[in-house]
C-alpha cells in the first residue's frame, strides 16, 4: 500500500490533536495532558532547534565557498534583501487595505474593552516591558549585535542567529578567497556534515505527525475563555483574509515568475508550513524549510543556505501584515484617530518592528509596542492596547508564522530562478535508509 504523504499525516495529526484537547477541556483531564502528552512536542521542537546552529554554519559555508566568487554572493545578497523589502511592504499594504475596509475596532464595544483590560492587561504590561528593554539601545545596535566577539558564545544561543549567519558568511568568503585545493578538506567535511543534518531532519520528521497532535491537544487544553475569541473575531478575520491575501501573491509571484505550479509548491513545502503552525516558530521550522526547498523544490544549496536563514531571522512578512492590522484596530478601538500620515508611519515601523521580532512565539506582539508607539498612541493605552488583543494572538501567531515561513520559501525560489540555481526536486529516497534503521 502506498504510504500517505508526509502533509497528510501531519495534517491527520493536527486535526486529532485538536479533537483530543477539545474533549481533555470537557472531562477536565488538562493535568494528563501537561504531564504525559505535552512533553513530546516539547522533545519536538527542542530537536529542530537542536540541528538548527549546525545546520546553518555546515550548509551556509559550504554555500558560500561553492559560489566560486564574491561577485555572485553580491549579486543574491541584494537580490534577497530587495525582495525581502519589497514582500514586507506588500504583505503591510495589504494589511492596511484589510483593516481599513473591515474597521474590526467598530465591533468591539466598551464592555469588551473594560472586560479585556481587566483580563490581560497585566499580559500587555509584560510585553511593553519588554520591548522597551529591546529599543532602549541606539538606532545601530542592531548591526553592532550582529558582530559576535566569540564564535562559540554566539553558536551556543539560539537567539543570535544572525551572529552565526555572519560568522559563517566571513568564513566562506574568505574560503572563496584561499587556493582550492587548500579549503577542499574544509569544504567536503561540511558537505557530509550538511548531509547528515539533513538526513536528522528528515528522522525526526518521522515523528512529527504525532508531535504535532501533542502540541495542538496541549494548546487547546491550556486555552481558557473562548467566548472572547468570538468577540475578538473580526479582528481576527482580518488578519487571516489579509494572510490569506499575502499566501496568494506568493503562490502568484512564485508562478510568474519562475514558471513552477502552484500544486508542485504547495506540495514542496506544505510540510514546513504544518509545522510553522504547530510550533508558531519560524527558527525551530527553520531546518525543515531548508530541507523542504532543497530538496523538493529544488533550490540549489548555495541559495538556500543563505536565503532561508536570513530570512527566518528578518524576513517576516506575516508579523508585519499583523502588526499593521493590529495597531489600527487597537486605535480604532480606543478611539484613537489615525490620519494617512500615521498609515504610512506604520509602513516603516512595521517594516522595522517585523525584523526585530525574534522568530519565536509571541514576538511580534512585543514588537508591535514599537508600531504603536510611532503613532504616539499615549504610554498608559499601550498596555491595554495589547490586553485587547492578547486573547487570540496565539492562533493569529500559527498563521503568522505560516505566512512567514512561506515568504521565504518563496523568495528563495525567485532569488534561485533568477540566478540559475532552480533545478528538479532531488528528494533522497527514503527506503534506501529503511534497511539501516
Ligand atoms: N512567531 C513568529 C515567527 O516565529 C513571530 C511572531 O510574529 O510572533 O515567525
């Protein structure tokens, strides 16, 4: 019998982990859960985020030094962070058409509001904290941050990613810069580590269909008060139509320009979208991303290494199309008035904020303090700007963070496409492993 398609399963095992946490919150059985199930997602996504450092050095090095000269990784580099801007700034207009046309804020009455500052506003003064303590630094911090005084300081914290990219783009440059027979020794040996990386993914890919069911059953038997979900819902429609809007010009874009179907990359790179919805990361969804356009929509190593994980770390066209929603319904809400100006003020902001969102959950409702403090909404509203809609951010993160992990994929298909490193899907077989394990 044929086996079932790797998104089936997991898509099996998200629907049962959602019937399963809907019936845990009936019978009242959430400690069973907490204790025996919610582990295994855990486990999950502690072993992507495991192979996640490795991965980027072995791949992005090996990238690099395949390049054979500076000039072309000059050449992907702008590409991709021209395209990277021009699909923020896409996915934020979009938002912005979305929530200006709904005014979900014009559904949330005073009661709603007294109710969800009451409920969260001690959630939304955690967050403003937060970000203060992100943007008390100077405006060039950011670069300065990228810079690591110590390469093993850097790989041994998920957080700087982009310290590891720099590291290791330094170093394949500089292979590109040494005689090859001289950096062949070093080149093959992160070829093979690159290979077994992704042979790891591909293993614990194995289990990801019921970790995805332990992640979903425990996340609907930790969710309390429903009900404020449904008042909350407009808001949160205009966020899914305006993600849904932005997955269509990606399918689009992807179509025109590099010719490729959109059934052939939905189909690629479904699996890491699955998993960008369970987990609500874009980091631990990282080496399956990779994996998933390597190797089924066949980008080239050299694109992809570069590409994807540059983009987890800045690219997050999701966040932003949600924080541009956001901010304007929490004004409209809270009657505060917007001008165009301001809407246009949210364009860089947001732009901004959605690449200083850490790609973990919930960041970007922490960046989103900076949007809404660009509009000069008054100090003490922040915290309850954010109690309105902390209630269904967590479900709005899973199609975030979907969304952000699509834009990438998508970027690096046209980035490829136009730089020739667009070939067949090369997808290692699986049964040739099956006698070994
Ligand atoms: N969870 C998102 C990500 O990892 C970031 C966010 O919007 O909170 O891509």
């Amino acid at each position: 019998m044929k086996k079932l398609a790797l998104h089936w399963q997991i898509m099996i095992g998200m629907i049962a982990g959602v019937l399963f946490g809907i019936l845990v919150s009936y019978v009242g059985w959430q400690g069973f859960v907490a204790d025996w199930i919610k582990p295994f997602g855990t486990i999950f996504i502690s072993l992507l985020k495991l192979i996640a450092i490795p991965l980027i050095l072995a791949s992005l090095i090996k990238g690099i030094s395949d390049l054979q000269d500076i000039s072309k990784f000059k050449n992907m580099g702008l590409r991709t962070v021209i395209l990277y801007v021009i699909s923020t700034v896409v996915a934020i207009s979009i938002g912005l058409a979305v929530v200006n046309i709904i005014q979900p804020g014009e559904y949330v009455s005073a009661e709603t509001v007294a109710e969800l500052t009451e409920s969260f506003s001690a959630e939304g003064e955690k967050r403003v904290t937060a970000a203060s303590n992100q943007k008390s630094k100077g405006p060039l911090q950011f670069v300065v941050d990228m810079v690591p005084q110590n390469i093993f300081g850097a790989a041994s914290h998920n957080g700087n990613m982009l310290q590891v990219i720099f590291f290791a783009i330094f170093f394949g440059i500089s292979m590109l810069l040494v005689k090859d027979e001289q950096v062949k020794p070093i080149k093959d040996f992160f070829d093979s580590v690159n290979d077994i990386i992704l042979k790891m993914v591909d293993l614990i890919m194995l289990s990801a269909p019921y970790a995805v069911f332990a992640l979903l059953a425990s996340l609907i038997a930790e969710t309390t008060n429903p009900d404020l979900f449904l008042a909350l819902g407009w808001y949160a429609a205009s966020v899914v139509i305006g993600l849904v809007l932005m997955m269509a010009v990606y399918i689009a874009a992807v179509y025109f320009i590099t010719g490729k179907k959109p059934a052939f990359f939905l189909k690629g790179i479904s699996p890491a979208q699955l998993l960008a919805f369970s987990t609500s990361s874009s980091a631990a969804t990282l080496p399956v991303t990779m994996e998933r356009v390597e190797e089924h929509l066949g980008v080239h190593k050299e694109v992809t290494s570069f590409v994807l994980p540059v983009g987890a770390t800045i690219n997050m066209d999701g966040t932003s199309l949600y924080q541009a929603v956001a901010a304007v319904f929490i004004c409209q809400a809270l009657d505060f008035d917007l001008t165009f100006q301001d809407q246009l003020t949210i364009v860089l902001t947001a732009t901004l904020a959605s690449i200083g969102s850490a790609a973990v959950p919930g960041a970007g409702m922490i960046m989103l303090v900076i949007v809404l403090e660009s509009l000069g909404l008054p100090a003490e509203s922040l915290a309850i700007g954010l109690a309105l809609i902390f209630a269904v951010d967590r479900p709005l993160d899973m199609c975030r963070t979907t969304v952000n992990v699509t834009g990438d994929a998508s970027v690096a298909m046209i980035v490829g496409n136009s730089l020739g490193k667009l070939g067949e899907p090369h997808v290692k077989n699986w049964d040739d492993n099956k006698e070994h394990l």
